[in-house]
C-alpha cells in the first residue's frame, strides 16, 4: 500500500518559515520524481517545486528564490523549505510522486498552511 504523508504545515506570519517534509512508504523511492503542489480556496492545485529522481529540480516563478525542494532517499522523504512566506502561499500543500514507466501517481492527503498575521 502506497502512503505519502505530509507534515509540517501549520499558521505562520508573514515573512515566517516553514518547513514541510513528505514520507513516502510502499515504493521505491529514489525511481520516483517528486514534486509539492498548492491549492488555495477557489483555485486550481498548481505545481509549487519539482525533484526528479536524478536530483534536477524546478521551482514556480512565484516561490523562486523563497522556496527550496530537497529528497533524502536513505529516509525516502522530501522536502520544501519555505521562507519569506507572504498571505498569497495559504494553501493546502500536497505531495506527489510520479513515476513514467510504468505510469504511476499517487498523492498525499495535504497539510495546510496558513500565513496571516
């Protein structure tokens, strides 16, 4: 059974840090790219970073420079370190792996963050 669970999330002021972490279980970790994505109220999910399963990471215009992904394949966990948060990341946060061949996707259930003073 495939798990992918997030942690980390939580309320924080403006211009705070948070780091979110996402244990994956019930795959072979380092075969998967990983990736955090963002859904905000009203909104479509968008891709917030992404980390192939080489290490090659991309970043969203808007969290450039702000945000950070990381993968640690000996604890089969990536990251996102979010600095300099504004009130326009509150979000629910959640993690994905994606695998091409075989096609294969799963989806963690989301932690929320919340920036507001």
């Amino acid at each position: 059974q495939v798990q992918l669970v997030e942690s980390g999330g939580g309320l924080v002021q403006p211009g705070g840090s948070l780091r979110l972490s996402c244990a994956a279980s019930g795959i072979i970790f380092s075969l998967y790219a990983m990736a955090w994505y963002r859904q905000a109220p009203g909104k479509r999910r968008e891709l917030v970073a992404s980390i192939t399963s080489g290490g090659t990471t991309n970043h969203a215009d808007s969290v450039k420079g702000r945000f950070t992904i990381s993968r640690d394949n000996a604890k089969n966990t990536v990251y996102l370190q979010m600095n300099t948060l504004r009130p326009d990341d509150t979000a629910v946060y959640y993690c994905n792996a994606d695998r091409s061949s075989p096609r294969q996707r799963y989806w963690g259930q989301g932690t929320q963050v919340t920036v507001s003073s």
